[in-house]
C-alpha cells in the first residue's frame, strides 16, 4: 500500500527566510511559486512608470508607492503573498511614514502587473480579479508585446488601452495621467514617445 504525504505549507515567516537565501516568487496558498527574473524591458516599464506614479503620489502627500518585491500578504491559514510590480496605497489606507518590516497587511488602492515572457493573457485576467477581489480599486496590466495596458475597475468592463490613450487615474489617484506610449519608451527602432507628433 502506498501512501501519499502532503507537501509542508509555506507561511509567510517562511517565504521572508527564504528571500534572505535568495529565493524568489509568491506564496499561494501556502506553496511556493517561484519566479524567474522577468528581463530588462520589464524592469524599464517598472522603473519608468513607478516613477512617474511615484513622483506625483510624493508630491500631492497622496500615499506610497512601492515596486518589486515588497509583497502583500493576502490570505492566512494558509498563507498568500503576493508582489505586484508597482502598488500605491493611499494615506486613507496606510498613513504616510508608517511601513511594515515585513509584507504590507494593508491592501493597495492601485496595482500594475507588468506581463512577463512566460505570463499568458488568462493568467494575467485571473492576477486582476484576484487583486480586484481582494479589495483593489485600480489594476493596470500592462503587455509589452502589444505596447497595450488593461485596465480592470470593479464592476466595470475591461478597457485596453493603446500608445494614443493615457493612463488615469480616475478617483483612486485624482490628478494622475500619464502617456501610455511614455510607459513603453522608444519603440524598437523607432523614435522616443517625445518626438512623436
């Protein structure tokens, strides 16, 4: 007779540990998903537009705006960690100043996932409703390959946008916009956003 045993779940104190030993990825449910580094296109449109939303969320004193690799524990018993590319959190949801040693406890009000070569599209639909279920109320997904970015809003369709639209802000955080062709840079060979008329 042979006998199955299940895999140890993960907690979050344990995927801390590991981020200390170099080990990457999000905890789901308590197993392990590890990540691959995701290449330097995706590390320019993380930089390009967390700064952006960076430099406007400073300025206003609207909240905090964090990157890669900062983590936010979704679920308990077992444990979800998951680490969206750029996340805001307004002051009315985490004052500013205050910051967490480890995973923010406190849900975002805006997230952005920056797909990946391994991402596909289902799976980037599912990481949105999942965020929006969590109590998200902006989710921007942006695809490199089509120079596009998805924008997921509760109870309201999803909208693409292209390199001619702007991202908004909307009511989450009012004031912001910010060229999608700015997101993406320079097309391949081609002109920078600025040139373009």
């Amino acid at each position: 007779m042979t006998t199955t045993t299940e895999p140890k779940l993960l907690t979050a104190a344990d995927m801390l540990r590991l981020y200390s030993e170099g080990v990457r990825g999000e905890l789901i449910r308590g197993v392990l998903c590890e990540a691959m580094p995701a290449g330097q296109r995706h590390g320019k449109i993380v930089m390009r537009l967390g700064a952006a939303l960076f430099n406007f969320s400073e300025g206003e004193g609207l909240g905090t705006v964090v990157a890669s690799d900062s983590g936010v524990w979704l679920e308990r018993d077992p444990d979800t960690v998951r680490e969206p590319d750029i996340a805001f959190t307004s002051v009315e949801r985490l004052p500013l100043g205050e910051d967490a040693a480890g995973y923010a406890e406190v849900i975002p009000d805006l997230v952005v996932e920056i797909a990946s070569p391994s991402d596909t599209r289902r799976e980037l639909h599912d990481k949105a409703y999942m965020w929006l279920g969590h109590g998200v109320r902006l989710v921007w997904v942006v695809h490199p390959e089509t120079r596009t970015v998805d924008v997921y809003r509760p109870d309201d369709p999803v909208a693409t946008l292209s390199e001619g639209d702007a991202l908004d802000g909307l009511d989450v955080l009012q004031g912001f916009m910010c060229a999608v062709s700015a997101v993406f840079g320079a097309p391949p060979g081609g002109e920078s956003p600025d040139e373009a008329s």
